[in-house]
C-alpha cells in the first residue's frame, strides 16, 4: 500500500508533504505533455481558436448572418510565435483539467467523512461542468456575436478595420475564462443554500440589486464598453442568477 492510500489519519505532516508534491508533480506532468500535444497541433488548435473570426463560422450559418471579412494582423516580431505558446499553455491545462481535478481529489478526500465525500464529489462535478457549459455558450453565442459586431463595426466607409491576432486572442481567452466563472453561480448558490448560509427569499428580495451588480461586473469585465456587448454578456448571468433561485428553492424545500 502506497503512502498515497494510506488513512489521512496514518500520515505524518512530512508524508502528506510527500503526498502533495507527488499530486503536484503529476499535475505539472499532465499539462507539460497535453500543452507539447497543442502546441504541435498548431493547425487543429488554431482552426478551432479562429474558426469565430471566418463569415462561414457554424453560429452565423444557423442565424442566417450575412458574410463578412475579418482581417487579423499581427504587429509584433515575436508575437506569433508568444501566442502560439499560450495559446497552448492553456489548452493543455483545459484538456489535462479533468485529471488535476481527479487527483486533487484523491489528495483531500481522505480528510473529508463519508458524506462530505459525497457532497464534494457533486459539488466538483457540478462545478466543472457548468464550467464548461460556460466555455461552450462563450465560444458559440456570446464570442462570435461580439466579433462579428465590434468586428465589422464603422464609423466611416473611410476606415477599414484590421484587428491584431493578439487583440482577439486575449479578448477570447478573457471572455472563455469569464464565462467559464460566472456559470459557476448556480453551483456557488446550492452550496452555500445547503450550508443553511442562503435562502431563495433572500435572492427574490434582492433581485433588482443582484440585476444592479450584474450590470456592473458585466462593464468590469467585457473588453469594450458599447452596449451591444455589456447586454450580451449581462443576460445569460441574470438567467444563471434566476436558475440559481430555483435551485435554492428546490435545496430548501
């Protein structure tokens, strides 16, 4: 039997620091192999990456847009070559993600009883999830109506737009991240709901301050300031906080 397997309880503090750095090392392992794959993958990952950025992108297809072009350029003499290792970084955390959460499991839950065990694994489950719910409503809705928008948007037929490869890139990876968070809502309510810590009277009597704080974390976080965007981006988080009402409800009752 591994150190690893052993009752929490069995462990010295300097075993559990064995235990950590082994999860560590292995987290580091995962996403050091996942990011090399990406990275050599430039064509597939950048395919998916830009596919928001072409007038023949599936979203426009389904809601009958009219084409249009999108010139990206890039202005930096090592820039291609930055964004391409990020680019990968990340999409090597993304695909190693459901291991680090496994293992990261692994580590804690010998600390927890029976029915907390239970209630985490809902809890991480849940919560990765609604992440990639997030991530997905981003990258087919929320990303491509703002490029699209902002993109091909003029205040003259003088001006030609001509977006940097590293405006998108980080406008993107902003806004997948942000998205990916702020579906986390009704995951955050059923936990606190079931702590005894919220009540679904509670979020009904504060609906119109949560629209107000909405509002306002929807203008911190989104790229531009026009209102096109601000209402994009603040209208499925005012829809997650009214499921997150009913859930609440539903935990209560």
């Amino acid at each position: 039997m591994s150190k690893q397997d052993l009752p929490a309880d069995n462990l010295s503090f300097w075993e559990h620091l064995d235990a950590l750095r082994s999860c560590l090392i292995k987290i580091v392992a995962a996403v050091t192999i996942s990011g090399v794959m990406a990275f050599f993958m430039k064509d597939q990952l950048f395919g998916i990456v830009l596919a928001p950025s072409h007038g023949d992108f599936l979203t426009y297809r389904l809601l009958g847009a009219e084409p249009f072009t999108l010139h990206l350029i890039n202005t930096g003499l090592t820039e291609q070559f930055m964004i391409h290792l990020k680019v990968a970084a990340i999409a090597g955390i993304a695909v190693a993600s459901p291991y680090i959460i496994y293992v990261l499991f692994r580590f804690i839950s010998p600390a927890l009883y029976a029915n907390e065990r239970k209630a985490s694994v809902k809890a991480v489950l849940s919560g990765y999830v609604m992440f990639i719910i997030g991530m997905a409503v981003n990258y087919f809705l929320i990303f491509p109506l703002t490029v699209r928008f902002l993109g091909t948007y003029q205040v003259s037929t003088d001006i030609d737009n001509m977006l940097t490869v590293s405006s998108y890139i980080d406008t993107f990876m902003m806004m997948t991240l942000t998205f990916g968070i702020m579906f986390e809502l009704p995951v955050v309510c059923w936990v606190l709901a079931v702590m005894g810590l919220l009540r679904p009277e509670w979020m009904r009597h504060f609906r119109r301050h949560a629209i107000v704080a909405i509002l306002i974390v929807a203008a911190a976080i989104t790229p531009t300031s026009d209102i096109f965007t601000l209402t994009i981006v603040s209208l499925p988080i005012c829809l997650l906080y009214e499921a997150s009402i009913f859930i609440v409800s539903m935990t209560k009752s």
